[in-house]
C-alpha cells in the first residue's frame, strides 16, 4: 500500500431490529468520487449479520467493471439492482 497511508472516511450504521431501512446497491467510490480511485473499504459487523436479518450481499468479480453511474436522490442514491443471479450474501459472526 506504500508509505502514505491515509483514513479517509467512517461511519456506523445502526439497524434496530425489524428495521425495513434497506442501503441501496452502490460502489464506495461512487459517493467519494476519489481520483485516481486507490482506496479499500472494509465492513466490521459488531453483532451477527445473518440473511434473515439484513447481512451484506456483493456482486463478485464487479470491480472489475470499473465505477458505475450512481444517481437517485438522498437515500435512494445508487446504483440500479443488479440481477438474482449475481448476488452473494456474506454473513458474518
């Protein structure tokens, strides 16, 4: 990662049970607009994120594509869902 290494954003979401606030499909850079884009995000889960209760669910391999065009207002910023097919839940402990 070289010499320079710099903590650019943090943020805590807190979801209380049978919470129905769903987090749109988004890239991280698509709100940073970070140029050139070298940076890496990371998820701690603080409590189980299982499917039944709302775990994070990526597109392997999507990265790939570069950065995609986000749009929408306030909370319904992102991107368009991408399909069933592609998508992979990653639950954590």
């Amino acid at each position: 990662m070289g010499d320079e290494i710099r903590f650019w954003w943090d943020q805590g979401i807190n979801k209380r049970p049978g919470s129905r606030s769903p987090i749109r499909w988004h890239q991280d850079n698509g709100y940073f607009a970070l140029r050139p884009p070298h940076c890496f995000g990371f998820w701690i889960a603080c409590d189980p994120a299982t499917e039944a209760n709302g775990c994070m669910h990526i597109v392997p391999g999507s990265q790939r594509a570069g950065l995609q065009p986000h749009a929408g207002p306030g909370d319904e910023f992102g991107l368009v869902e991408p399909p069933e097919a592609n998508i992979l839940p990653v639950p954590m402990q």
